[in-house]
C-alpha cells in the first residue's frame, strides 16, 4: 500500500478516501530510521533519509492534512489570502506542493498579527502561507527525529511525549530535601529577553545544514504590516510551524555548559559532576528555563557568566530585571507553579502548586464566561464550563493542587448561585437548589441540569495523582520504545500520590 502510495506523486483521486494510517506509517519508519542514523553518528544516512522523507508523497500528504485540518491555525490566512478548507482544494494543495522543489522555492512574506497575553501587553506573530506552513512542516517532519536524538534530556518544550510537568517534576526533586540530601537551596530563575525575536540567523544556520538554504529564506522572508514590507534580520517569526523547533535547536547546549553529558555522551547526574558543575541542574521549557545551585556564590560567580556568554553567541541576552536569585524556602513560579520549601520543627517538605497568578486568571475566565451568558439555558452554560475547568484541573491535577481545586470549586459554585438567584428573583432558595443542584455518589450541591441530565465537572477527585516522567533521552521516534510509549501513554501510569 505504501508503494501504490508513492507510485501515484502528485495526484489524489479524492481526499476523503485516503487510509491515513498508510502514508503515517510510511513516515514514521523514516522518522525512526533517521533517529538511529543520527544516535550512530552517521551523518550521511542521516542527510540521504530526510531528503527522501521530504520528497516523499506520504510526507507531503500527511503535511498538509496537518496544517489544513489539524492545526488550530487552518483558517488563519498568510499575505496571500488563502486558506484550504475544502477536500477539493487540498487535494490541489498536494499537487502544488508535489510541483515544488522545496531547496530552490521562494517563499513569501509574512502577514503581521498581534495577540493579547497575559500580562495585558499584546504579542507579535508573523503568519505564513498555508503553503509556506505545508512546506515548514514538511521539514519539520525531517529535522525533529535528527534532534530528538541530539537534544539534551531536561529540555522539555515543543518535544513530542513531553509536557510542562516533566519539567516541574525535575525542579522540584532537584530542590526537595530528601532525608539527609540537601540537595539545591538556590534556584536562578531566568528570562531571556525576546529569545524568538532576537535569534541570530547564521548561528542557527551552522546547525541545520541539509536545510540550510529553505530555512534561511524563511528567516529572511520579511514582514508584512500595515501594507509595508519590513525586512527580518533576526529572530525566528511566532507564528511560523517550525519556529519552536528552530528555538529549541538554537537553545540546544545550555545544559552542557554545567557537565550534564561525560565523554561518551551519557547524562552525568549532578551529584557526580567535578568542580564547580557538581549540584548543578538545568531545566529549560522552550526560553524558560530554570539553574538549581548550591549556593548563591556559583550562581553569581559561575552560572550567570556562562549563560550570558552562551546566549550571546546566539544574538540574546538575558532580562535582567526578571532574571532572579532565589532561595527554595521563598518559593518561586514556573509554567503557572509555585515551587517551595515548605519546613517547621517536625518535618520539611516541598510542594508544587498552581500559582496565585494561574488561579486568578483562571477564576477571572470562568467569570467572564458566566456573566457574558446570564440568559443562557443551564446546560449550555455547562457546555461553555466544563471544558475550561476540566483542561485546567488536568493540567494541575499532578500537584499538591487539591486544597486549591477545593477554593476555586468553591467560588465556581458561588458563582453559579448568583446567577441562579438572579434569572430566579421571585423564586425562593430551596426552589432554586431543587432546581439547579443536585448530589451524585458522596457529592452534593453539585450545578446542573436535571433533564439534560447534565452536571458541572468537579475538579476535587483529580487532584493528587502522582506524575511519572520521561525518562532521560527517551524519544518517541525511538522503534526500541515502542511498549515503553504504550504503557505511558495508558491509565497504568498514574498513581495515587501527589508531588
């Protein structure tokens, strides 16, 4: 089926008929072959197998099914206007991607948007093509097996089979206490100024020299705003499907500035290290990252001067002023945690717990929602909720989040009683409960719909699962790790202790 597959380039009969695990199947093999080309160092093999992965008819098919149907950007236009929404014009999309040579073709600029963040201040992407992202992803597709068997084990953004816990895993055993092991008091919790912004084009170049030529025109494309073209000296556009990747590769090497890796290319545990790199311990999450340390001297004496001599030689600098020292007894926040040493005369111990700044913003969402939705039917209100509290409470769910959970049910539940009380003026309070409340199992008072029989999601009984971390280098592309992926991927991994 693969051979039929790559035997018919360039034409697809109907785009509704396509046996998708085919094209996937064939793009994976390539994928794992090239993982082990590059874990055995062979450079040639790895060179000739992403050329043929991005010549490939599978690749090209399964690159645009995931810009045009998968990508929550598929309705987002680049500078020409176009989006591919239809079964007709992706299917003439692959055409048109099977026509082009992807070493030689001449991308197109940019469009310029800006989106809110968090903090009230806005975000600048540069959005390309449909056809530029098809083309990005194609790369993509070839590039990310090669480094995820380069990149380093405690890197942990935009990587497949990893998540924003593995890295809050690793922080807080690198600064709990466990019995007489002091481990890391001191904790560098570092910001990179603009990181996407400011990426040095030819230092990023140096490390992707099969694809040299076609990533360095999408960083010299340009930029479109206000109907002026603007030139890109610098940076890698957010927006773009291979900037995470690009970022990552840039970043790569940070945590072997402190020893993470021996001779031989092994992960060398902080505790085994020489010098001034033993109790060292880096974490990155894409530009965040975060040093644990011994002491507050090696950080300011050793740590700082050679991160600041790294990302130099990159085009960043760190942002000083967020840039902070602090001591894991005062705590800190990472990817929307607050880590602390929690100690009194009987015991100490360090918890992970969704930050005061998550729980606002997230308390301020489920306002928004029902106040902008006052006459609204109780079900719906429901279906607009439940999403937003259940993909919250399963981001938090690993850590000690449940006298958390317990608040924001609370307030959540305040809420509602509020609207009940003010689409019900004239009806009395037991009507009101009768109504809109109901119990379940050892669970009362809990919101919904009686006919529907729809009720609000509980955030309570997922609190304090126990996470269990990549391990080490484990990569998905690696055929060796099948069964290991399987099982991390099913229930038997969770557990009933929280961190």
């Amino acid at each position: 089926m693969c051979e039929s597959i790559e035997q018919n380039k360039g034409r697809v009969a109907d785009w509704d008929i396509i046996q998708w695990d085919t094209p996937k199947r064939h793009v994976r093999r390539l994928q794992e072959r090239i993982f082990r080309a590059t874990r055995d160092k062979d450079w040639a093999r790895v060179k000739n197998l992403q050329k043929l992965l991005v010549r490939s008819h599978s690749a090209r098919l399964l690159a645009v099914k995931r810009v045009t149907q998968e990508n929550k950007g598929r309705y987002t236009p680049g500078v020409d206007g176009q989006i591919y929404t239809t079964s007709k014009e992706r299917a003439e999309l692959v055409e048109d991607v099977c026509q082009t040579n992807i070493f030689n073709y001449k991308c197109k600029p940019l469009r310029r948007v800006y989106i809110p963040k968090g903090s009230g201040d806005k975000r600048p992407l540069g959005i390309p093509t449909v056809k530029d992202r098809v083309m990005q992803m194609l790369v993509k597709l070839a590039l990310e097996p090669e480094w995820e068997a380069r990149f380093e084990p405690h890197s942990h953004g935009f990587r497949p089979g990893r998540r924003c816990m593995d890295a809050i895993w690793q922080i807080w055993t690198n600064i709990k206490i466990h019995g007489t092991q002091k481990r890391s008091a001191w904790i560098l919790d570092a910001d990179i100024s603009g990181c996407f912004d400011n990426i040095n084009h030819e230092a990023l170049l140096k490390r992707v020299p099969v694809f040299r030529e076609t990533v360095r025109r999408w960083l010299k494309s340009g930029i479109i705003e206000f109907g002026k073209y603007f030139q890109t000296k610098s940076g890698t556009p957010q927006g773009g499907i291979i900037s995470p990747l690009l970022a990552n590769i840039a970043l790569d090497g940070m945590e072997r500035l402190f020893g993470a890796e021996n001779s031989k290319g092994n992960y060398s545990y902080p505790s085994h290290r020489r010098g001034k790199n033993k109790g060292l311990n880096l974490v990155r999450y894409a530009d965040d990252f975060v040093v644990t340390a011994p002491s507050k001297e090696r950080i300011v004496s050793y740590v700082l001067p050679k991160l600041r001599v790294f990302l130099k030689e990159r085009g960043m600098e760190l942002n000083e002023a967020k840039t902070m020292i602090i001591h894991r007894n005062d705590g800190f926040d990472f990817l929307g945690f607050t880590l602390r040493q929690y100690s009194n005369r009987v015991r100490s111990v360090c918890l992970a717990k969704p930050s005061k700044k998550a729980v606002k913003r997230h308390l301020r969402d489920i306002k928004t929602v029902i106040s902008n939705n006052k006459q609204m039917k109780a079900d719906e209100l429901i279906s607009k909720l439940n999403p937003i509290i259940r993909g919250w409470a399963n981001y938090y769910c690993y850590s000690s989040a449940k006298e958390t959970f317990n608040y924001i049910d609370y307030r959540i539940w305040n809420m509602l009683w509020q609207w009940c009380l003010r689409r019900h003026k004239d009806k009395g309070k037991q009507w009101i409960r009768h109504r809109y409340f109901m119990n379940k199992g050892n669970r009362s008072w809990i919101f919904g719909e009686r006919k529907e029989n729809v009720l609000l999601f509980s955030r309570s009984f997922r609190a304090g699962v126990k996470y269990i971390p990549v391990k080490g280098y484990n990569s998905p592309y690696d055929a060796s790790l099948h069964d290991y992926w399987q099982k991390r991927h099913g229930k038997s991994w969770r557990r009933t202790t929280p961190m």
